[in-house]
C-alpha cells in the first residue's frame, strides 16, 4: 500500500528536456505535458516552465505549465492534462496531495491563477477529491480515447469493432484491386503541408474550432535529435492521387491523432482506415506505446468520434477545469 508523502516540494525552473526521462514510461503522456509542446507554444506568446514535484528526492511528478501575463500585473496559469506521473501505483489520495500541493503556489488575492485540467476520469470519486482540497471545477472536462498500442498486432486488430475491421478488409484489398497505396511521411513540411490546407477547408465547411494550425510548424521548429518528438504524416494514394491522410504528433511514449482527412475517392475506399491501422502499426515500430486519438464531439461530429471509436479504444471523459 503506498503511504502518504511526508513533504512534499515543488521547483520552477525552465524546461529541462532530459528530466523528462523520469516519467513513467508505461503511462500515457499526453501531447500538452511533452516539452517539444512548450517550446512550441512559446511562438503564441506565452512562457512554458516546468515543475518538478518530488518527496524525499524521489521525483513524483512534472508538470508543463503555461504562464501568460495581462495588463503587467494579472498572472494566470494553465497545466493542461498534468502532471506527468513519474511514479507508477500512485493513489488517489497522493495524487490529490501533488494538486492540492501545486494549486498552493498560486493566490487569487495576489492576481496569481492557476487552472488546471487534470488528465483524471469524470469520476465522483476525482470530482469530490478535488473538491476536498479547495478547488472548485468552473468547466467540464472534454472526451478522448487513447489506444494502447503495447499488444501484438494480432490482439490490436481483434480489437476493432466489426464494421471497422470489415471496412478495413475492403481498403487493404483495394490496394490490389484500385491501387490504394500508403506513404509515411513527416520529416520535410512538404510532406503534411497539404493535409494543413485540407484541414483549413474541413474547419471552414464543418464551422468547428480546434487547435490552432500553427501549432504544427512550431511543433517542428522545436523538435531536437534529443527530444523524443517527431512528426509522422499518413498518406493514402489512389494512384498518385491523395484521397486521404492523416497527421500525428510524437511526444515521447505517445502520439497524438491530430489531422484527419479523406475525399468522396477515399471515402469510397475506406483509405482513412488504413490509414489510421497502418500508423498504429509504423507507431509500434517507433517505440511508441500510445496514440491519442484526440477530442471527441458526438454532438457535433459524431460521425468521426464513431470513427475514433471504431479502432476498440475507450472513450475518456477528463473531469475538467479546476481553479
């Protein structure tokens, strides 16, 4: 049973890359707690610092947080889908302690706030620990699914609901039949700047909002050979022609869906389905043990959250906002 932390200590410091080794390497590290995402989000004005959680010099946990400042005086803090557990079996309880320790730093009297979206269930159990700590949820938490792509490709494909898997049957005999063709690509811009421009396109048809484009080429400008990150673009060819494709952010033990598309062409083929199964396989390749689906809107985009959900994974809905 894991006992309470004596004392817990918290240090800002800039972010520190290799630190982040200590995260645990079998949990999923969301997109918004990799320091490749800091960087990149420093090109939007904002400052991203790093929190090193630790009792008895053990490191319990880090957090990316993002600082903004307004008027000169009014401070606030964002620690999107954090801390990034470093230590694996931790309790609710402690966990609750590394919260109720962090949200300590920050004072409303002082102009000073934070708030947080923990990467916790929309459980009583989290919502009223939370809760008991002071905090107060003042938003919702969004809905995700991640995939542990940790299984043999066997066990993954058994996995896939029946509809999925039929349509998957149908794209991977079109490669013989229509000559459906998959490229990886995403080490040159060229290779994904096309799937931008869709994706431009879909916002603009479908009138939803997501994150903000640009969020891309600065995700590449901070890549570095020693940060575990990358960028891996998914191309469906019928012919030389794309008719669907995909766009995947690495952070370290994960990666994050965060471009789809496919044309009437690709649509008729099901190549978003191979799509999406050829990447979870290249993943695996690459080491990486999770793949983030990203948001799922039922409401308003529910055919793609069925999509989403159509590879087996389950649906999480995060608690929400805390101040």
């Amino acid at each position: 049973m894991q006992q309470a932390f004596s004392q817990l200590e918290i240090k800002e410091s800039i972010l520190n890359p290799a630190e982040w080794a200590a995260v645990d390497d079998d949990t999923p590290l969301p997109l918004q707690q990799h320091p490749t995402y800091g960087d990149a989000v420093a090109n939007f004005g904002s400052t991203a610092r790093q929190l090193t959680i630790r009792d008895n010099d053990k490191t319990i946990a880090l957090a990316l947080i993002i600082k903004r400042k307004f008027f000169g005086v009014i401070r606030f803090s964002t620690i999107f889908r954090g801390p990034a557990w470093c230590q694996p079996g931790l309790t609710t309880d402690q966990k609750l302690d590394v919260y109720r320790a962090i949200h300590s730093r920050f004072s409303r009297w002082k102009w000073d706030f934070l708030a947080s979206l923990p990467e916790l269930s929309d459980t009583p159990e989290y919502i009223n620990g939370l809760n008991k700590t002071g905090l107060t949820r003042v938003m919702t938490g969004f809905s995700t699914a991640w995939i542990d792509l940790r299984p043999n490709e066997e066990t993954l494909r058994k996995q896939l609901k029946g509809k999925w898997r039929n349509q998957l049957v149908k794209a991977e005999k079109a490669e013989v039949t229509e000559s459906l063709k998959i490229s990886f690509g995403g080490k040159k811009a060229h290779q994904y700047s096309w799937l931008l421009e869709k994706e431009i396109e879909q916002r603009d048809n479908r009138r939803y909002q997501a994150t903000p484009l640009g969020i891309v080429p600065a995700f590449e400008a901070a890549i570095t050979p020693k940060s575990q990150s990358g960028i891996l673009s998914t191309t469906a060819l019928h012919g030389r022609r794309k008719v669907a494709g995909g766009l995947f952010l690495l952070h370290g033990n994960s990666a994050t869906y965060h471009i789809g598309w496919a044309g009437d062409d690709g649509r008729a083929l099901n190549a978003q389905n191979r799509v999406l199964w050829e990447t979870m396989l290249e993943l695996k390749k690459r080491g990486i043990k999770f793949l983030d689906l990203g948001g799922l809107n039922t409401a308003d985009l529910g055919g793609i959250a069925r999509f989403k959900l159509g590879t087996g994974a389950e649906p999480l809905t995060l608690a929400g906002t805390f101040v």
